[in-house]
C-alpha cells in the first residue's frame, strides 16, 4: 500500500474526516494469531476451544505530510467494546519492522524488533510500543504518537499518526521510501488481549509517496 | 520453585469470621481509587459460595500438570463496593429517603452468605474461611501472564505482579483457581495479595496475621525445623492446602475445623460429625480425616491433664510466637518509616 | 536465621526525593474540602513495589482507643498512623503483659470496627459545623450556625426553662457510650451544678441483669478474660461472644485446645455455637425450665455443696408459711426485725450475722420444716428456703422441662452432667437474658446452678454477670471534692450513711448506697439521676403502647401503666422530673434514643412536641439528630484526648491521644460543654438572671456558671487533657502510673478495684500476676452481701414477688408482645457495629448486606414462600415494618433474628423493629421499699424487653417492593 503525501496532515486527524474519502483504501486480509504461538500453555489451553480474532478484513489507508505519517483504519464491529469497568476495550495495532526482517507473527525477535503503534477504545488513546517477541512489549520511543477512533454505522474508524522521524530504537520511516506494515485487531467483547487477535497474514509493503 | 518459602497456617478453629484481617489488609493496602471493590483477605462462611462467588467453579490450575482454563470473575461476584446516598438521607431534607446501596438492591456481596451454611436446623453446620493469595510453589498465575509480569521471589516464595509491567490482560486472574486477583479498572493493571512484603522484609508480620484478634494466622519458613509452620504441616500433619487437586502447590495451610456433635432425630446428641467428612474431603483432601483424628486425640490428652506440643502451639500462649522470625512491632522499626518533610526517614 | 527478609536499598536512601504520597481515596474526597492535600505533590517512585513501601509509611503515630461501650471486649490499644495532617490508618498497640506462662496474653486486642475507625471518621456522616433546623422537626431542613450563635440560643432557652419551669426540666440523655473520663465529666459536673436530670439508661438498654441483682443485690461481678483457662467447663449461655467479644473470644478457642469443654447455649446455632464441644439449642425465653433442671439434678444426685449454701447464701433461713416472708428475730423474741434465722438439726435457733457469712460452727438444718412459736405466742409453720427450692425443683424433671424447652431430655442430661461433674465452671455473661420479660427469672434460675454446686470465687469458677471497671477519681471531679467531704456533705442520707459506717457495715455497702443518693438527695454533691426507661415510658408515652400487655402476659395482675402509677405513687421508684412536670431540654449526649428505645415512634408523638429544644452531641449525624433542633459535631476519638472504663475482663484504663485536630468545626464534648456553661454565665450576666433555686432546693448560681464549672478557670475549654490527668490523680486504682505514661504507653493496669459504685461490687483483690476474681470478699473473706438477708438470695418476700409467685425462681413461659403470632423475633448486638457507629459505613455494609434484613429459618421461609434477600412484611398488633429476608439453615424455626443497631433511615419508611416492640415494663421491676430491691447506679431499675416480640411475616409481591 501507499502513503500519499499531502500538503497538510492536519485534515487527517480524524478518522471521519472528508478528505479520508479521496484516500484509496488497502483491503488487508485477516487472520487468527496462530494459537501454537501463544506465549504459554494457559493461554493454549484456554482459547483452543474458543474462536477469536474471527475480522476476516480491514480496511487501511495511509498519508503523510514528511513529518508525520497517519494511518487510518476501518473495521467492522457489531457494537463497540470501550473497555470500560472491567470490559476488554477494542483495540487496533499498526506495526512496523525496527531492523532485520522481523517474524510479524512473532512479534519480532531480540536481532529483529518491531515498533508499533496501539491504540485502545478505552481512553480512546494512542501509545507506541516496542517489542522484541511475543510478550515482549514495552513502551516504544517518543514518535509522537496520536490516534483517534470512532464507531459509527457498525464500522470502528480509527486513525494512527506518529512522526516519520523517531528517537533510536523506533521504526524510521522515510519519505520516498518503502518499508512494511503489519495489523491487528481486537475484539473486546471476546476478551480478546495480548497475543489473541486477528492479525494480517503478513507484513504489507508500505511505500511513502515522495 | 524459589530458594527459600514463606507460608501461613490458619486455624479454623480460632477463626471467628470477625473480618478484622480483611479490614486490616483493606486499611493497609486497598484504599486508594480503583480499589474499592478489592478484598486481598477475605472471609467466607462455608459452605457458601464464597468470594468471588462461586469460585470454586471458575476454573484455573493444573490437572495432572496440564494448565487448566479458566473463567474471569466479575467484580459484582466478588461483591459490587456499594456506594450510599449518605447525603440525601442525612442532610438531604427528604425525611422519607432510606439509606440505600447504589445500583438497586443487591443480591450479592463479598460476605453475602455470612453464617447461612448447610445442613438442616438443628444439624445445621459452618465455619469460617479466611483466604487470601496461596503464594503458590507453581503458580497458576505466573505461567499464565503472556508478559511474564507475574514473579516468585527467590528469597521467600511471595509472588507479585510487577505492576509496571502488567497491561491489565487478566489472564492471571482466570488461570488463578482461587482467584484471589483483582482488576483495577482505574490504573487498568491487576493486583492481589502482596504477603505484606513491606512489612515481612523487615520482620513484621502481615497486616492480616498481626492484626488478627483470632490469633489465627501463623508465620513462617516452611524449612525452618523449630517454626510452627514447620510443626503444623510437616510434624503433626494437621495443617493442609485448600483443593490440593488444583495442583499449584499453595504455601497457605489450614487447621480444619471441629465442630459439637450433630443431634438424632429426638434431638440427643449423637458420635457423628457435625460437618459431613465427605465436604471437607471435597475442600482440603483425604488427609484431613486424620488431621482431625489427631486434633481430636490431642485435646482429649490435655482434658486428661497430658502435656500436648501440638495443642500448645495451637494455643501459642504467647502470641509472637505465631509469627516465627515475623515477630517485631511496627513500632521496633519506626524510625525507617517516618515521613519528614517529605522525605522517608533515613534513621536506622 | 535472619528476622527479616533481604531488604531493598531504597529504604537507606534518600534517593526518592520529596516524594508524597496518593492519599487513600476515602481521605481524598474528605481532604478536599479541607484543601489539606492542595500542596501534595505528586507521587514518585521508582517501582512498583516502591510505591507500596512507601504506602507503609507515616509522619506519626500515637497511641489511641475508641470512646465507645463496647462492653465485654472493651478496650483495645492502637497505633494511630497519621499523615499529612489525617488519619489514615490504625493497628493494634498488642503490648499487654502475659500474666503467667501458662495463660495466654491478651494481645493483639482489636475488631474489624476499631481497625477502620480511621476510615470511618472521615465518612459523609460526620458532622463538620453546628447546625440548626430550619424546617419542622425531622424535615432535614438544616442551616449551618457559628458555634456563637448556636450557644447563646441554647443557653438563652436553657435560662427561659430553668427560671420559668424549674432545672429538672432540663434532662441529659446519657447513652451508653458515657466514658468515665474527662468529657463526661464535663457533662456530669454541668448537670450537679444544675441539677438538670441524667438517664441512667442501661436497664432501658435491655442490660440490668436484674436477676443478678435481685439474687446478689448487686449486678457487677465479671472476671479477668485469663481466668477462663482456669475452666473445664464454660457455659455461653445468653451471650455470642464470637459476635461481641471479639478482642476476647481466642481465650475460648484456646481453652478448648487446652482441654476445656465450650457449651453454647442458644436458639440458633450462632457464630459462637460452631465453636463449641457441645451446643444445646433452646427455644428462646425459654432457658429457666433448662436452668431449673439441671438445678433439679444437681440437688436429686445429691450434689449440692451444702457447706456453701449454708454459708453464702438464704437457702437455711426459714420463711414463714402464714405470709410468706422471713422469719426474723422480732418474729421471736421481739429483737431486730432485719436479723434473719436459721435452725440446726438439733432443733436450736440461731441468727444469721449481718456482720459476715463467718457461720462460726452453726451447722444449719437445710431441710428444716417446723413449727415455732413466735413472740405474740402464735404459732406457725416455717421451712427453709432450701426445702421450698427443693420442692419447686421437683417438677423440673429433664422431661418436662423439654416440653418446656424443646431440649432433648437426653441432651439435658448430658449438659448436665457436664455441669456437675465440672472441677470448674463458669459462664461467658452476655445481656440477653435481661431482654426478654421474665429474663430476671432466667438469670436466678441460672446462678442456682452455680451456687447450689460452691461453683462461686475459685479460679476459673463462678458466674458473671455485669462488667464495669473504672477509676475512683472520677465523682471528686465532678463534685469537686474529695470522698472525705462528700460523705459528710449530705443531708438526710448523708447522716445515714454515716450512721452505716459507725455500724460497721462493708465499703461496697457503703458506697453502693452512697450511690442511690445521686436518685433522691437534694444534698447530694453528684448529678441527679433517673431512671431512663421510666422516662420514656412516663413522659414519652411508651406506656401507651402496653394497653393489651393484659393480652399478651399471661397472669399479669394489673395494667402497666397502673403499675408503673402505683409504684410512682408509693415512692418506689424515683422519676425525675416528676410525672407532672414535662421535660422542655434534651440534650443527647452518646444517644440516640430514636434508633435505640424500644417504642421509640411515640417519643416523637408524645415527648417531642413538649420540647423547647432538642439538642445532639455527636459525631455523626444519627437518627435522633435528624430530629434535632441543634445538632453540635463533636470531636471524633482520634481528635481529643480522654480515657474509658473498661471491665475486669481487660483490667486496663484505655487512653486516647488527640492524633489530629478536630475535622472541619468539630470540638472535644468537654469543650462543647464547657463552653455551653460559659455561654449560659454570659447570657444570665447580660439578662441579669443571678441564681434560682432548682427542683430539689438547691442554689443553683447562673451568672458564675462558668467558673464554676472551671473551678475558677483551673480546668477551662481548653484542658480537656489536664482535666483527663486529674480525674486518674484522684483515683485510689490509677494513679500507682502518670498520666504522661499512660498517654504515651495507651493504657495501664489498675491497680485496684477501687471504691467507684460502679465497680465495688466486684468485690474481689485485682492483683498484678493472676486474672480477676470476682466477690471473693465474699467467699473466701466472708463479707455480707448486700442483699436483704446479707447472702446470696434466692427468696424474695416482697409483696410483689409473693403476688407474681416470683418469691423463687421458676420457669415462666414466655408472653406474646404484640400479639398472638406465630413467630418470636429475636435479636441481639451485630458483629457489624457497636450501637449505631458503624452500622451505615461503608466498609462494614460493604461486608454485609449494605441494608437490613431478618434472619429466617429455612423450615418459616419455606412455609410462606420466601426466599432470600426477598422484601418482607413483618408486623403485629402494634406495628409494622419492611424488611429482606436472610434465609439460614442455622435459624432456629419459630425464631427470627433482627440483629440490631439499624438506624431508622435504613429502613423503608423509617419504620423498624422498634415500631413493633411494645416492650411493657415488668411490674415486679417496679418493686420498692426493700432493703436491696431499690434504684442504684445501673442496677436496680426497670428493663425494657423486645425479645419476646411476636410477629408474622408475608412476603412482598414483586410490585409492592418495587415501590420501596
């Protein structure tokens, strides 16, 4: 997929902002995290009967303005999970390959880390993450990060943005460039957390308009 | 498996069911926001459904090694913390208004079924149930937190969340089959039973043991030959884990209770037990038949005037006793705790 | 091996920097509006486990108790935490010497109730600044006053009451929770220098163990907590300890371990009964037919210790068969007609000595029945009381006291048996007994088994029955005076009691007697008090509510109220004010008479509307202070400085050290009341209103009140402590240890029993290294009791109880109050509070059910169709109430439980048990004229009953609970 340069991000802040509209959308397919790669046997144990990360699609597009990069996603949710009380929130991730060529399923490894960004309906927030394998993840460097999401007409609209320049140890993303991009989705109402999600098969290639 | 292992022995027949450990634990440590609704120390009347309710039924643990799921207790199963219209009742002007829990007439609290029990009046039975986290050899929890944000010490046994690293995923709290771990929905991280460790590192006892009025809990090393918890678990045989068949080794032991003789149907006392043996198999293993044979042949010796080390430390006339090494008053240790100025006092 | 676990490096470094603390959120919320947290700075640590060390830390902490009765258990040492300028939690002191190895210590004494406090201070319900109603009486219509303004008005109508109506019409409502210390005494010496009228409520309280009294002429008698691992056999019997001896009940649990049989005697199978080696259910009310047949077996098998009787107590002494009374030595020979007489087998005469139990070789006749020929030369048959005992005895055989009972007569032979068979028995004194109508038969009925068996004064051995222990000082400071000078002060009395001791009589009858002069004695140096069920049944119209009692009380001779008229009328008992004369000030001070009196829906009917002013001192906001006029926000027990009676049980003063400054606008009650009596000085100066005379004649000086009341400035607003040190200064049993000691060490042993008449009838020495005996002046030292035959008396021959054949104890079956119903509701103290304190916090309903409900049998709830937590309709004859249903196994069928301390907003409508307990007062409580059955302090004054409370109960439909 492309990240279309735009004169000013500003205008892409919002996930249902009308310039979205002019914004080509990839349609990224979506899969169950594979259960063998759970962290441990509980968590095997406790979903090997249960389906999850059931999103079969989700929608992803992408601009950046050469300083900051906005990644807008829109998935389908009968009704949102804000993750209130003690509610599991809906969720998204955005991940990208810190160095090597990092396993997505596996969230990266020690040589191969990945840098993501999360955002969560509950507190409608935006962090960024590192990780270095699964279970693995730890606050990410300062890129900035910001999001924003909201649920209409059975669809979460959730836009990500970050700064394309990043502190050491975080993903540098380069105007004219092209790396990869992974996602993942979770499903509050299924208890869905940590390594139970839908994820995309694999990284997409993702190329940054000069 | 750590080096060395903290453990408790609590005495069901001292215990009153009175909450003050609970209270002391809640004062000490569960007050700030987000903890309204947590009892690190509870007390139950069993029979009964317990708290969260019933847990026994939620699932966790091993069997035959292998983890076990488990189900993710709600807050309103381990009892909703009731807010009151204090204000509208008492300085409200409405001289109608009645004090009330908030969200309606609740059905379920953390004590709800307080002193009901079993059986059939008069052959009626209960008895109290005081619990908190097991601090388990194989903790259930530990292996279950996709983070690894669950550790045992090495020094001690204690098992804690590294609160800095959890992210609230609650996958330990299923995987607990005592589900002694509570969710703050405030901070979004999980939290339990410390063991007091603020207090056990520097040899003052729990909250829960110190404070406890029952002189219920005992304290100690598991490998220390000449503590009481080595005694009562190991020696005399009398204290057991609560569903040993859980399989994660909990390091909190239990003196089963005793209870008067159940009546016939013209309401004469008869040799049977009170509390069918068959329930607290269910609850503490087959062991517990001879636990209570031996509690029983020891107080019937010190009726008889013999002398009983086992009755003896029961009774551990003199109460630091019940808490091995954990023996020194908060007030021994003052000096360090001072706030002045702002600052943790340096005074040693 | 090391104490402590390694400990991290954090603690030696001052690495943290000026880190705050998050305050606990409750502390939060209430701090706020104190802006005392406004320059906390946010909290910052390193980790985790930081954050809670640092939880673990203080700016302070002293040493503190809670001001409140608590009774059996009390009192408790604590480490009060503080920081930031708040209390933020509290922990057991646990420093109480063991007293020998072979007992256990008593720590680490503490509840669930005292361990919160901390939190429960800062609560919504506290009170923070005067107010004033604004809207009718009980509408909640409030307006915050300055303490100026709520003053003067209350002093203003204080001096429009006692000029134009007279002082007694003024009344210090004194609820249970008076301490004994500073700020009662503030309270007391306000009233005698008044002369205003103090309720004695604790026979109102259901608590007066008038069976105690009428059989030991005295009520207090408990032991040290220790001397229970002294027992082989211990009886629970009208008490659940496990509920309200909290601090106390592992010397139960212990002593079992150790070989003692624990015997739980009750309707339901309580919290206490799990516990025990033998439980024996009964029905409630029922316990005499029990007590009466184990008495009946301990005489058939020839168990009785005759020695003891014959030395202790009335059994040897003859009655006559013609009136029933004593045969006494005017009877003979025309000599002293309050000497009593006893006869040997030989046939030979001989007075028992009023002097001491000594019998000096007399070996009376027990079974004696003979004819003698009395002064006047007629001639009449006489017999010993222990032939009399023995006879009514015979019909308590354990078959038809079972039918009496429901005990199993095979289970009363085995609790028998244990009895008799005990090297040592002794009984765990609740006060439940007290609360049910015939309970002072219950209670002798009981004490026979312990007498008949010389099971009295021995380690581990004797009955309990009143717990008080406090310091002697107290009276000197609120007379201002000493003993010396107080005794010679009186009148009429006074000469009296001097009289008494140029005759040798015993310091406890002395100073017991010395007592009732604060109920009649217009000379007496102390407050005036009166009997507080009387008032409310006289002046607040209770005894309206007994009209049918005729209906419920089987053999009940005379309506109640013409009994409580009659006694009034023929002196027995004392009411003050008088019946025609209507009381015009309440203050209630440690009341809360609304949510506590029995029938307490007609004192807003009958006595509110005679009220000038109602006026409520307290922490909290109660239900009575929501019918208050002025509600004053006392300190709360961390926030002043002060000291409490306690029991034998925990021979301990209990002190507690001002931690933090009053919340909001709150002030210590002795400065409240201090400054109430400068208020009045002031507005008697500016009104020119110098001195009248009160009610019973005395000068009472208006425009020096205050200095008065300071001792010319000496102990001012401000000293509460200085006033606290001084009353322990005066005492014979405290002063051995300084003030500064106890403050700073929270406690300290008494040294003695002292001569307070709410203590000197234990009668027994207090020694350092052996738990508390009690009346062993009595059976070893062989001083009289103060009874009307000097011994222990079970033979009464008063006119009264020869009319209610209540002459000696036997079982009565229980009345039906309210009405025929087919269930009995009975109650008794809760685990969850003690009175109202904690009954609405958080905490404690967050453990219980957060509203209030009635205990159930499943077998009554099957029957009507009600399961738990299900709304029900309970009601009689006299009223209703809504309550939700607890259904337990462990209820007895035929018997629900209403635990008690509910406050009426609990309930819908407002309406609680209360509303359905008529409580009629009993008409042989009323007795007078009698050497020992007579008003004295706590003791000898009518109870009030709602344990035999009839009512049915019906389920709510759905519809009809959704409207609550």
């Amino acid at each position: 997929m492309q990240s279309l340069k735009v004169t000013d991000i500003s205008g892409f802040l919002d996930p249902v902002a009308r310039p979205w509209n002019g914004i080509a959308a990839e349609r990224v397919d979506m899969m169950p995290s594979p259960l063998g790669l759970q962290p441990n046997d509980y968590i095997i144990a406790s979903w090997e009967e249960r389906p999850y990360g059931e999103l079969e699609v989700l929608s992803a597009a992408s601009v950046h303005d050469g300083q900051r990069i906005a990644v807008r996603l829109v998935w389908e949710k009968d009704k949102p999970s804000a993750g209130a009380g003690e509610g599991f929130p809906d969720a998204a991730a955005i991940a990208f390959p810190v160095r090597g060529d990092p396993l997505l399923m596996q969230m990266g490894s020690a040589d191969a880390p990945i840098h993501a960004l999360q955002w969560r309906a509950r507190g409608n927030e935006t962090r960024s993450v590192n990780a270095e394998g699964i279970g693995s993840s730890k606050p990410g460097p300062d890129v900035a990060a910001a999001g924003k999401g909201g649920w209409s007409g059975g669809n979460w609209h959730v836009v990500m943005t970050r700064n394309l320049a990043v502190p050491q140890g975080g993903a540098v993303l380069v105007s004219g460039h092209a790396t990869r991009i992974g996602f993942a989705v979770w499903n509050g109402h299924n208890e869905e957390r940590a390594g139970i999600k839908a994820v995309s098969l694999d990284w997409i290639d993702l190329e940054l308009e000069a | 498996m750590s080096d060395r292992q903290v453990a408790m022995v609590i005495d069901l027949n001292k215990c009153i069911g009175c909450q003050t450990c609970t209270i002391a634990c809640k004062t000490m440590w569960t007050s700030k926001e987000g903890m309204e609704g947590m009892w690190w120390n509870t007390v139950s009347t069993a029979p009964g459904e317990g708290t969260p309710k019933g847990w026994e039924q939620m699932g966790g643990g091993f069997r035959d090694g292998k983890a076990q799921p488990g189900r993710l207790p709600k807050q309103s199963e381990f009892g909703d913390p009731w807010e009151f219209n204090y204000e509208e009742t008492l300085f409200g002007g409405d001289p109608h208004a009645t004090l009330k829990p908030s969200g309606g007439d609740p059905d379920w609290g953390t004590n709800w079924d307080e002193d009901v029990g079993g059986g059939e009046y008069p052959n009626s039975f209960f008895f109290y149930i005081p619990r908190i986290c097991n601090h388990c050899t194989k903790p259930a929890c530990m292996e279950a937190c996709p983070r690894g944000a669950i550790f045992k010490r090495d020094e001690d046994g204690i098992v804690l969340i590294n609160e800095d690293h959890c992210r609230g995923f609650r996958f330990c709290q299923e995987a607990c089959p005592y589900k002694e771990i509570y969710y703050n929905a405030v901070t979004g991280k999980s939290q339990k039973c410390l063991f007091c460790l603020p207090r056990m590192e520097e040899g003052v006892a729990t909250a829960c043991s110190r404070q406890c009025p029952g002189r219920v809990r005992f304290l100690g090393f598991l490998d220390d030959e000449d503590g009481p918890i080595h005694k009562l678990v190991y020696d005399h045989k009398v204290a057991l884990p609560l569903h040993p068949e859980y399989e994660t080794e909990p390091n909190v032991f239990y003196i089963p209770p005793l209870a008067p003789p159940s009546f016939d149907a013209e309401g004469n006392p008869t040799e049977e037990d009170r509390i069918p043996i068959t329930y607290l198999m269910s609850l503490f293993g087959g062991e517990v038949v001879e636990a209570l044979e031996t509690l029983k042949a020891e107080k019937a010796a010190r009726k008889r005037g013999e002398p009983s080390e086992l009755m003896d430390t029961l009774i551990s006339r003199n109460w630091v006793d019940l808490f091995g090494p954990f023996n020194k008053s908060p007030k021994d240790i003052e000096a360090m705790r001072l706030m002045e100025g702002g600052q943790l006092g340096t005074a040693q | 091996m090391t104490a402590a676990l390694s400990r991290r490096s954090f603690l030696k470094a001052g690495a943290l920097g000026a880190a705050g603390l998050a305050m606990p959120d409750f502390v939060a919320r209430t701090a706020s509006s104190l802006e005392a947290l406004a320059a906390t700075p946010p909290p910052e640590f390193t980790s985790f486990l930081d954050v809670y060390r640092k939880q673990w830390t203080w700016d302070k902490t002293v040493r503190g108790t809670h001001m409140i009765n608590c009774w059996y258990q009390a009192h408790c040492a604590f480490d009060v935490y503080v920081r930031d300028g708040l209390v933020f939690r509290e922990e057991q002191a646990a420093e109480y010497q063991q007293l020998r190895p072979e007992l256990p210590d008593m720590n680490p004494r503490g509840c669930q109730k005292g361990c919160c406090f901390s939190h429960r201070m800062y609560e919504p319900t506290r009170l923070k600044y005067p107010i004033r109603r604004v809207g009718e009486r009980g509408s909640g219509q409030w307006e915050r006053v300055t303490w100026e303004e709520a003053l003067d008005d209350i002093a203003d109508s204080f001096l429009d009451v006692v000029t134009e109506e007279g002082t007694d019409r003024v009344i210090w409502d004194l609820g249970p929770d008076i301490n004994i210390g500073a700020a009662n005494a503030a309270q007391a010496r306000f009233a005698q220098l008044t002369h205003s009228i103090c309720l004695d409520s604790n026979s109102s309280n259901g608590d007066g163990h008038r069976g105690a009294f009428e059989t030991f002429g005295n009520i207090y008698m408990e032991r040290g907590i220790e001397d229970y691992f002294y027992s082989d056999v211990i009886l629970v019997w009208g008490a659940n300890p496990v509920y309200t001896s909290i601090p106390n009940a592992h010397f139960f649990t212990e002593a079992r371990y150790n070989g003692t049989d624990v015997v739980v005697i009750s309707p339901d199978y309580s919290a206490s009964a799990i516990k025990a080696d033998l439980w024996v259910p009964v029905k409630p009310g029922t316990d005499a037919a029990l007590a009466l047949t184990i008495a009946h077996l301990i005489v058939e098998g020839d168990h009785v210790d005759k020695a003891f009787v014959s030395e202790q107590t009335d059994l040897p002494l003859l009655v006559r068969q013609d009136t029933g009374a004593f045969l006494t030595e005017a009877d003979l020979d025309g000599g002293d007609e309050e000497s009593f007489v006893m006869v040997d087998a030989a046939g030979g005469f001989h007075i028992a000595e009023r002097k001491t139990l000594d019998l000096d070789g007399v070996e009376p006749d027990l079974d004696a029945t003979l004819d003698v020929t009395l002064d006047d030369g007629t001639q009449v048959a006489v017999r010993t009381v222990y032939s009399l005992l023995k006879e009514r005895l015979a019909t308590y055989t354990p078959e038809a006291a079972s039918e009496m009972c429901g005990t199993a007569p095979g289970l009363i032979r085995r609790l028998a048996d244990m009895v008799i068979n005990a090297r040592a028995l002794s009984n765990v004194a609740g006060s439940s007994m007290n609360k049910y109508f015939h309970g002072n038969l219950t209670e002798r009925a009981m004490i026979l088994i312990w007498v008949l068996l010389g099971q009295m004064g021995k380690p581990g051995s004797g009955y309990s029955a009143f717990g008080f222990l406090a310091n002697d000082g107290w009276e000197d400071y609120v007379s201002g005076l000493r003993i010396p000078e107080r005794m010679a002060f009186g009148t009429e009395l006074g000469l009296d009691l001097l009289w008494d001791l140029a005759k040798g009589e015993s310091s406890e009858i002395f100073f017991k007697k010395m007592a009732t002069t604060n109920f009649t004695d217009p000379g007496s140096t102390l407050p005036v008090w009166s009997s507080s069920a009387l008032f409310w049944h006289v002046h607040g119209g209770i005894v309206d509510l007994a009209e049918d009692a005729k209906k419920w009380i089987p053999g009940l001779k005379q309506p109640v109220r013409e009994a409580i008229n009659s006694a009034l009328h023929k002196n027995w008992i004392p009411l003050q004010p008088a019946p025609d004369r209507e009381p015009r000030i309440l203050f209630h001070y440690c009341a809360n008479p609304i949510r506590s009196v029995r029938g307490s829906q007609k004192l807003l009917e009958v006595l509110w509307p005679k009220l000038v002013k109602t006026v409520v001192i307290d922490f909290r906001m109660t239900t009575t202070a929501q019918h208050a006029d002025y509600v004053l926000p006392a300190a709360a027990w961390y926030e002043t400085t002060d000291h409490k009676w306690v029991t034998p049980l925990v021979p301990y003063n209990h002190v507690t050290n001002k931690a933090v400054e009053p919340l909001g606008e709150s002030q210590n009650d002795f400065w409240i009341i201090t400054m109430l009596a400068k208020h009045i000085q002031k507005r008697a100066q500016e009104r020119g209103i110098t001195s009248i005379d009160s009610h019973l004649g005395k000068e009472i000086v208006l425009d020096n009140l205050y200095e008065d009341m300071t001792m010319d400035g000496a102990y001012s607003e401000h000293d509460v402590d200085k006033a606290a040190g001084a009353i322990l200064e005066y005492s014979s049993n405290l002063s051995h240890v300084s003030w500064e000691e106890q403050k700073e060490k929270g406690f300290a042993r008494y040294s003695q029993i002292g001569l307070s008449p709410l203590s000197i009838g234990n009668a027994g020495e207090l020694k350092e290294d052996e738990p508390f005996i009690p009346l062993t002046y009595h059976t070893k030292d062989k001083q009289p009791y103060p009874t009307q035959t000097r011994r222990i008396q079970f033979y009464l021959d008063h006119p009264v109880y020869l009319e209610y054949d209540e002459y000696l104890p036997r079982f009565k079956a229980p009345p039906q109050m309210g009405g025929d119903y087919p269930l009995t509701m009975t109650g008794g103290h809760t685990r969850w509070s003690v009175h109202g304190v904690w009954q609405d916090s958080r905490h404690m309903q967050r453990l219980n059910r957060g509203q209030p409900y009635m205990v159930i049998s499943a077998e009554d709830a099957a029957e009507r169709g009600i399961s738990d937590g299900d709304w029900m309709r309970c009601f009689n004859d006299v009223g209703e109430f809504t309550v939700r249903s607890k259904v337990s196994p462990a209820a007895r069928p035929g018997a629900t439980i209403m635990w008690h301390a509910w406050e009426n907003y609990h309930f819908p409508g407002r309406k609680g048990p209360r509303d359905v307990s008529p409580s009629p007062l009993n008409p042989v409580e009323l007795a007078g004229d009698h050497p020992h059955l007579k008003f004295g302090m706590l003791e000898g004054q009518p109870g009030t009953f709602d344990r035999d409370t009839r009512i049915e109960i019906e389920r709510l439909s759905d519809e009809e609970a959704a409207r609550l």
